[in-house]
C-alpha cells in the first residue's frame, strides 16, 4: 500500500514531538530536521492540531507538543485520519467512465478491501510508544 507524503510527514512529526517531550518544537525545527517542505508540514500540523492530536500555539513561547501521551496515539488512526481517499483503494472504476465489463465476475475489489483491512489491523495495534520505544513489537 502507498502512502501520501502528507501522511509520512505527519507520522515524521508525531515522531519527532515524541522525541522531544517536554518540549514545544517549531514547524521549522521539524521541516529542517527532515528536509521537508514547510509550506506542507503547515498543512500537516494544522490538520493534526484541529483534530486534537497535537497542541500548536503561536507566538514567543509558542510551538507544537503531543495533545496526550504516545501511547494514546494509533498509527492506524493517524492514516486514517490523514489519508483522505482509502476508499479509492478498494475501488474499481474503469477509466474514461465506461462501465467495467467484469464487474459481476471481479473479485479483485473484495480481495483489496480484505487486505485493506489487514494492513489496517496491523497498524490499529501500533501506537506512537511502540514506534519510540518498542522495536519489538514492530
């Protein structure tokens, strides 16, 4: 399964704030750290702070924080919330807008949405601690 950048950088963030507890860390700090664009971590980090999974303030003593600890953190949440078309995924449309000629015969769809669905299982089981802390479990 591919990934957006907007959910590696948003999983380099969550990293990195677990890194650094303790502490509030620039979108700059983070954006030099990776060597990523900070026109798109901005974006990143706006989305993760409105729904609640890290703190952002403004200002002199501003800067970004994990909303709770790590391990209250799913990896499989965070793509969930990040990747905003899975349902393509599993989808199957034809291109040029044409019906598929196999659809009541396919069962590629079924068989992406099973795995799907299993690559999810695996990351709803990982947290933010267990990819700080627990190579392990990994």
């Amino acid at each position: 399964m591919r990934l957006t950048l907007y959910t590696d950088y948003s999983i380099r963030t969550l990293i990195y704030l677990g890194q650094n507890p303790g502490r509030r860390v620039s979108i700059q700090e983070i954006a030099l750290t990776h060597h990523i664009s900070q026109n798109h971590l901005v974006k990143v980090v706006n989305r993760l702070s409105s729904s609640g999974v890290i703190l952002a303030r403004r200002g002199r003593s501003g800067g970004l924080e994990l909303a709770g600890a790590p391990h209250q953190i799913v990896i499989g949440d965070i793509i969930r919330l990040m990747e905003a078309d899975m349902g393509k995924i599993v989808s199957c449309n034809p291109e040029n807008g044409q019906a598929c000629v196999l659809a009541d015969a396919c069962r590629l769809r079924g068989l992406f949405a099973k795995s799907v669905n299993a690559f999810m299982s695996v990351l709803d089981r990982i947290t933010l601690h267990d990819i700080l802390h627990d190579p392990k479990k990994l």
